[in-house]
C-alpha cells in the first residue's frame, strides 16, 4: 500500500519558515543558519526540527539593515572623487 503525500505543515499564525524568511530578505537560507548561530539576522524561533521567524521581526531586521545602508552613504557623499592621474607612457 502507498505510503500518503506529506502535506507541508503551516507555520504558527504570524511566522513563516526560513524558506519564505530567505525570500523576505534576500539572504539564502544557510546564511539564515549561519546568521542565527553568530546572534545576527532576525530573530528565529526553533519549532520541531524547523526554524520559523516571525515576520514582524523580519521586518523590524530589514528596516535596521535598510537603515545602516542609508547611514554608511551618507560620509561618502561630502567629498568629491579624486581626479585620476594620467597614465605613464610605455618606454
């Protein structure tokens, strides 16, 4: 007798899995793992052998990464690039 499909199970109402976190912030889902081991990235929960990550707190990670992005612009933008020197001739 067929053993029957596995129906994915849905994650708690106001999570998803690392699956749909990877796709929320562009990170694949080994650096998700490796994010959690280091104490970066959004927080996680572990439910079973899975990780769901809440979405508030996905998008609470992206503005705080959006944020630092924007900032670290910022000191570039008050100095003009350095104008090139010209190039040596070949001897």
């Amino acid at each position: 007798m067929p053993r029957p499909a596995k129906v994915p199970v849905p994650p708690p109402p106001g999570y998803v899995w690392i699956d749909e976190a990877s796709r929320r912030t562009g990170l694949s889902p080994g650096t998700l793992r490796n994010y959690r081991h280091l104490g970066k990235g959004p927080e996680c929960v572990p439910i079973g052998r899975k990780l769901a990550y809440p979405i508030e707190g996905i998008d609470a990670y992206m503005r705080q990464v959006l944020g630092q992005a924007a900032d670290e612009g910022a000191e570039y933008d008050s100095r003009p690039a350095e104008p090139r020197k010209p190039a040596r001739a070949a001897a």
